[in-house]
C-alpha cells in the first residue's frame, strides 16, 4: 500500500493543554481522506504538523516519503495548504497574489504569469484578475486561495475547512474543484464539520475528539457503527399515519418514530423489508409520497461517536 502521507501517534501540548494525544492519520495517493471533529478536537494541529507549520512532541510524520522534521523543505514542495481563512493578500490582485506564490517557489517571471492565467481560468477568476483581492465575495476568495495552494502542482493538499461561510451553490463549486484534482492523481486531507461534505467528498474517513482518533473508516463503515438501515415512510394523506405505523412495527418488529412532517422511520436488519412494507402499502391501499432504504446519516454517526466518548469519560 502506498501512502502519500502517513503519521503515527502523533502528540503535540500546548502548556498544560494536550491538543494530540496520539493521533495516527494516513492516505493513500490519489484519495481524499476526511477528517471530521468539533472545534478543538485537533484537527488543524494535525494538519499543520504534517504541513511543516508545528513540530510534534511525540510521534512521526511522513509526507511523500519525506520526514516533517528531517526534510521539511522537501515536504514544503510537495504540499499545498488552505486554511480556515483567506490567506491572500487583499490588497493584491488576483494575478499578482498567484504571480507572487509562484516566484517564491522560484518560478521565472513568464512560467508564473502562465500558471496565474491558467489557474484563475481554471477556478473561475479570469474576469476578476486585475481586480484587488479585497474586492471578491467570499466565495471567490476561497477560490482564489485553493488556486494559490495549487501552483506548484502539489502532489498533496491540505484543505482546512475550506468551504467554511460559503452558501451552498459556493460549496458545491469547491467540492467540484476538489474532485477535479483528486482525478489527476492530487492526494487531499479535507477536515470539515460539514458531515454531507465528507460524505461526498472523502474516500475514507477518520473522527477525532479531544486529540485521539475514536473512529476510521469509508463513510459505508461508518455509518454501520450505528447499526443497520432505517425505512422512510411519509403517506400521502396523514390520516394514514396510525396504519402505516401499524405496517412498519409487524414488519421490522420495531415500534417506529414520528420525525414531524408526516414522516415515520424505523430500523431494519435486512433490505427484505422494503419489499414486505411495499406489498402490505400496497394491500392497504395507501398512496405514498416518500419512500426510502436508508443507512445513517454522517450526522448520526458524528453524533453517537462522540456522545459515547463523552459517556465514556464521564464514566471514567
């Protein structure tokens, strides 16, 4: 297996505050791995350890093949990073901030003009090229900022929150541009506390709460920690509702739970019982307007994860 970063027991204090306590990420080239957890979790201490920005107190990072703390000028030229917030500089346009970047990797002055007009093209900022950074929205900072991780063509990317503060329709964009260098081989660690934006975005994923992994997997594996699927029922005509409870608790054997709305969920083993609640629908001669199989959300799984560490630490 290859990895293009990879590190192990990971631990870095800040004075008496433990931000890692033994923290072991890793991705393989060409995948995106996800790594979820609420503010103060550790997640961007991770990122910018493996990013050369800190040095760990305990543990070992590899990124490329190359250590964090023996070679980071190596591990520099082989990563890109956005952070949480526009790094640009404002008063800049959105030529000269990528012109800028691509000197500083020692670009020449023609190669860092055509990679400036190939990737404002590319992100959607030729229009606004020679206007001051300090004049884009939101979204079209963002975009500016994952375009200037992306000049020295990076083999690996670091997005911290990327996509934090942007409306919808700006996020779809990003995760757009994600997948497009994710398909020509780009190698992307994503922390999000967007659940749908690792769902759609990350291959695998690791939970981290209070400076420790509790959980890794591909979002299928993950949503199997809650256990099962759940069947949707919404009728067409809520007067139904006691009828359609009564077909859901026969089947599954389960009593089932009224989310409002007319929505009536429960859990079940095996996707036979679609097809029995179907049929007995069918029977009873109830019409439906929503109708689903389904596995728990990242959200459910986000939230029973770290509730039953929370428990656990109380407990203790």
């Amino acid at each position: 297996m290859s990895f293009a970063f990879q590190a192990t027991g990971l631990v870095k204090r800040f004075g008496k505050t433990t931000a890692l306590a033994g923290v072991d990420l890793a991705a393989e080239s060409g995948t995106v791995l996800g790594v979820l957890g609420p503010n103060g979790a550790g997640k961007t201490t991770a990122v910018r350890i493996l990013a050369t920005l800190l040095r760990p107190d305990e543990g070992r990072a590899v990124v490329g093949g190359y250590d964090v703390l023996r070679n980071p000028a190596q591990v520099r030229r082989i990563s890109g990073l956005t952070g949480q917030f526009a790094s640009v500089d404002e008063d800049l346009t959105g030529t000269e901030n990528i012109v800028m970047i691509g000197q500083l990797l020692d670009l020449r002055a023609k190669e860092a003009k055509a990679r400036a007009k190939a990737l404002l093209a590319e992100f959607d900022l030729t229009e606004a090229a020679d206007r001051p950074a300090k004049t884009y929205s939101g979204g079209m900072r963002r975009r500016l900022d994952l375009a200037a991780s992306l000049v020295g063509r990076p083999a690996i990317v670091y997005l911290d929150e990327p996509t934090t503060g942007l409306d919808p329709a700006k996020r779809e964009d990003v995760w757009n541009m994600v997948r497009a260098q994710v398909r020509e081989g780009t190698t992307v660690l994503l922390t999000t506390q967007y659940l749908e934006e690792a769902d759609a975005l990350a291959d695998e994923i690791s939970v981290i709460n209070h400076g420790k992994v509790i959980a890794h997997g591909t979002p299928a594996d993950l949503k199997h920690i809650v256990g099962g699927q759940t069947i949707s029922v919404r009728p067409t005509d809520p007067a139904h509702l006691d009828t359609v409870a009564t077909i859901l608790a026969t089947v599954s054997g389960n009593q089932p739970e009224s989310h409002g709305r007319g929505v009536l969920s429960v859990p079940v083993t095996d996707d036979s019982a679609m097809t029995a609640v179907v049929r007995r629908l069918d029977e009873a001669g109830i019409g439906v307007i929503e109708l689903s199989l389904h596995l728990p959300s990242l959200d459910e799984v986000f939230f029973t994860l770290t509730r039953e560490r929370q428990d656990q630490e109380v407990a203790a």
